[in-house]
C-alpha cells in the first residue's frame, strides 16, 4: 500500500534503527562507502562540514520548490529578487547546521554571482512552465516495494498531470550538462519511484524525467526523460534488497576514494575508527 505523506569487511554490531522506512539516498549512501552510511544513519553524527556546491543545489532545489509552490496554490510567477531571497535563506539555514567549505575558487560572491545565473535561467525556461496541474511538490510517497525491506520513503521534487500523462519530475544541479545516456545511467531513483506513484493513478501513463540545471558561467536548463523499463525496476529491488541485507547483518567499512574523500563530512571518525 502506498501513502500519501505532505579494510576487511568486518562485522560492527548496528543499533537498533528506530525508523521503519528506508531511503534511496540512504542505499546510494551505503552503495558508496559503507562507514559512511553508519556515520549518518546509524550513529546518526552531525555533519560538521558540507561543500559549497552542495548548499548551492540544496538552496536551488528549495528556490524552486518555492517557485513551483506559489504556481500550485495560484498565485502569480515568483519575481527573480523573491527567489534569490529564498535562495539566501536556505543557504544560511544550512550555515547554522555545519561548516560551509568553498573549494578552490568560491567564495560567498561567487556563489553568490552562480546562483543568480541559474535562477535566471531557471525563470526563462521550459522547466519552470509545467505543462499541466500541479499535483505535488516536494511531495512524499511510502510504501512497500521489497517483501522484508522497510518501506521506501520517496522526496518527489514535482508531480504534474496532463490529459495524457502524469510526469514525475527530479530536479538537479550539475557542473555540466548531462548526456541521454547519463540520464538513462541515474534512473534507478525514478523508475522506483515510478512504482509508488502508479499506485495512486492506476491506469495513467508515467513520464519520468530530470530536470537538469548546470552550474556554469552560462546555466543550460533541459529537461532529460527516462525510459519506462519493468526489467530494470525489478533488478533496481534485487539491489534494494540486498544492500539492506548487508545494512541489518551490520557489514560497515571504509570505502577510499579520491573522489569521495574529500568532500566527506565524516572524515575525522572515519580516521579514528577502529573496526
């Protein structure tokens, strides 16, 4: 049933988990490190750093969901001065939880400039005109998807029906544009999601897109679908269901990155950890 909802690999004994659902971004999590995902979801330890381009797209996404809110209620367009203001807003919220790292080349200005850039270009763009009524934004869907695994929790930045179609929408900022193939490469979040929100219009086709915003002195914003494949959802839950094996049989470890690494708000407990 779904709702409607507004080193080795050794064995660290999990603590009880009191919530009784689980996430993509939590899978996602614990697909890229392990330790990572006990860090936040088990021992549940603040984030002491988080990187300015997170906070960018994390203040983006609520600019939108802002301007996508006012467009479901009937009020007027959002002005470009009204959507900075939330912009600037969330960026401070997410100040006060952890330490904001600028890499390289940003500072507060430069962020500043980008995010001024892209709310433009969000504006002017087909993304910010959905075509048809607006049935959720920021909408969250749960229900069973894996016999044994706790019910998936889905975030859906925007749901919209036409006469045809109903289109589930992810928004997403990134440092360049996205290809079809990688589109089609990050589809596993949507076409499980897609699962939920069938279950409340049964009958009505499903588009599944994302809504790409670059990061870039000149923001490109496009819309990228992805295609409707039964195959892939069913090996989307084989891997859903075996993470979360692994996540109750308490198999927690490092996985080092380069990449990674870096940016990760747990890296002095992962330095100290024992295993």
């Amino acid at each position: 049933m779904t709702t409607l909802l507004t080193s080795p690999t050794q064995k660290t004994p999990a603590p009880k988990v009191e919530r009784d659902y689980i996430s993509f971004s939590a899978i996602s999590t614990y697909q890229q490190c392990p330790l990572k995902y006990y860090f936040k979801y088990v021992e549940q330890l603040p984030e002491e750093v988080v990187s300015a381009s997170l906070v960018l797209g994390g203040a983006i996404h609520s600019a939108a969901e802002f301007h996508f809110n006012e467009l479901m209620i009937g009020n007027p367009t959002p002005d470009h001065d009204t959507l900075l203001s939330v912009f600037w807003d969330a960026w401070r919220d997410r100040g006060e939880e952890a330490e904001i790292q600028f890499g390289k080349n940003d500072d507060v200005n430069s962020i500043g400039k980008m995010a001024d850039r892209i709310l433009r270009e969000f504006r002017q763009s087909d993304l910010a005109k959905p075509h048809g009524q607006i049935l959720g934004v920021e909408e969250q869907l749960r229900g069973e998807l894996v016999p044994g695994v706790p019910e998936l929790l889905a975030r859906i930045d925007l749901i919209v029906e036409s006469d045809d179609a109903l289109t589930v929408t992810d928004l997403k900022t990134a440092r360049s544009r996205w290809s079809q193939d990688q589109a089609e490469d990050s589809g596993e979040q949507l076409l499980l999601y897609s699962e939920l929100v069938r279950r409340l219009v049964p009958g009505k086709e499903l588009r599944l897109e994302f809504a790409v915003i670059t990061k870039a002195a000149k923001p490109v914003a496009e819309r990228l679908t992805v295609t409707f494949d039964p195959r892939r959802i069913a090996r989307t839950k084989q891997v859903v269901e075996r993470v979360w094996g692994a996540i109750e049989s308490g198999r927690f470890y490092p996985a080092p990155s380069p990449i990674a690494c870096g940016g990760c708000p747990f890296r002095d407990p992962c330095r100290k950890w024992a295993g």
